[in-house]
C-alpha cells in the first residue's frame, strides 16, 4: 500500500501499531503525524483530527453560529476521516439540511434530538470503543434534560456508560434517593447534576457520595436569575466539597469531564490498582 495511502487511511492509534509492527519506518511515522495533524477545510476551518487520540476528548462541532455550507462541509470531513460527526446546538433549519444530506445515505447512521438539539452522523462499520468508564446523569427537572442529554451524547461517544435519572429535583426530595442509591451500588466514576432555578440539587448529590459531581446550572427558571445565573451562584457558593461546576448549560463540558474521570478509573481498575 502506497505511503501517502497509509496516511489517510490510519488514525494515530494506527499509525503507531504500525510502527511498533515495523511496516513504518520512524520518518514514515513522524511524516504521517505531522500530515493528518490537522485538516483544513476551505477557508473557514481547521479540524483537529488527533483530540480524541491526544486528550480523549473528541472534537465537537458547534452549529448555532455557523452557515449551512460551512457546518455541512466540517461535518462531511468529520465522517470522511474520523468515522463520525457529534453536531450540537443544531437549529432547525439545520437539522432539515444535515437530514436531507446524511439520513438517506445508505452506509451512514443518523441519530437526532430536536429537543437537546444534537444530531450524530456515524459510518455503519464503526463501533464506539468501550472503556469501562461508568458515569451518573442526575436532571432536577424536566427542563434541564436537552442539556443532560448534550452530556449523555458527549459520555457516550468517549466509550463510557451512563445511568440516567430525570426529574428527581428537591421540590420532591424524596425522588433523589432510589437512583442514587442505584448508582451508588454501581459504582459510578462521576456523576453529572443539571439543575436550574436555585439549583441546589448538585450539593446535595455530593454531599452523599463519594466521587466527584460536576454541577451544570441551567438556563431555566423563573425572573431573576431565569437564564441560569441564580442556579450558577448557588452552586460555586456550595459548601459541600467535591462539587465543581461548569458553565451554564454546558452540557459538553460536562460529558467530557465526567468522561475522563470515568474513563481514568477504568484504566486502573484493568491495571489492578
């Protein structure tokens, strides 16, 4: 196989069990990384292909701000060289044009929300790697779902397994305990809380378990405080330690915290540690 052929075709996992293999030469293998390093699309963008492989984080595509030719182009790139495309913040004109571009082709598989306004494109040949990573997605209310469900999409396409649990806020208090309980007996690695109005149910999760909760306030509520700003203060004025917080509605952010810690824990406990 060409070279030049090697490049494209292999991700740096791929490149380096070639090298360990010694089908490439060190030069070969330096060569290939710093040509698929990054992919530049038109004019308008650079992907950075190797995030997944370098941080575990793959690289999300945000649609809101972004034409229809550019989100569909970043998006087509995406499933040529990585397998898959996570698009969130999708408007509805856009998820019109990512369905009429992607939902028919017959070796792709297409999964949207409207409501957490994410859609995933993937190539049917491709599997998500399991790593053993096992997070909690806690939602206070109804409202705070689209957002935990952004961060459901996020955990899951970092190899992890979640336990969900919606609508168990604290103006019923005792809805909290049973899922929690559950997830306790599981042993999950992290757990995600998405609150909005005063949004005090994220310390009160961490003031009963023993792995770190990341607080996602929400942008819901009533009046003062009604874009997130009020669930944002209580929850970076909680005095329960082992509670940190992302940035309103960061559903993202979330996930991939979460993920990394889940995913850490299962490396050791393959290693035995």
């Amino acid at each position: 196989m060409p070279f030049q052929v090697i490049c494209v075709m292999e991700d740096l996992r791929g490149i380096l069990q070639k090298l360990l293999k010694k089908e490439l030469s060190l030069e070969q293998a330096e060569r290939c990384l710093k040509t698929d390093f990054i992919e530049k699309v038109g004019n308008f963008a650079n992907l950075d292909l190797h995030r997944a492989a370098r941080t575990g984080i793959p690289e999300i595509i945000f649609a809101e701000t972004k034409s229809l030719p550019v989100m569909l182009e970043i998006t087509k790139k995406f499933i040529e060289k990585s397998n898959y495309a996570l698009v969130t913040r999708v408007t509805n004109e856009q998820m019109v044009a990512l369905e009429k571009s992607f939902k028919y082709a017959p070796d792709l598989l297409f999964k949207s929300d409207i409501n957490s306004r994410i859609a995933v494109i993937q190539k049917r040949t491709f599997q998500i790697p399991r790593t053993g990573g096992l997070v909690g997605i806690i939602t206070a209310g109804s409202s705070d779902i689209p957002i935990a469900e952004e961060a459901n999409v996020v955990c899951e396409y970092m190899g992890c397994t979640t336990l969900t649990a919606y609508d168990v806020g604290v103006a019923g208090i005792h809805r909290i305990f049973e899922p929690l309980k559950d997830m306790i007996e599981k042993h999950v690695d992290s757990i995600i809380v998405c609150a909005g109005m005063e949004g005090t149910l994220p310390g009160i999760v961490a003031s009963l378990v023993d792995v770190v909760v990341i607080g996602v306030p929400t942008s819901s509520g009533y009046g003062h405080g009604g874009r997130g700003e009020g669930a944002l203060t209580t929850m970076l004025q909680s005095c329960v330690p082992g509670l940190v917080v992302v940035n309103i509605d960061n559903g993202v952010g979330a996930g991939a915290s979460a993920s990394i810690i889940a995913n850490k824990m299962a490396t050791l406990r393959v290693a035995g540690k």
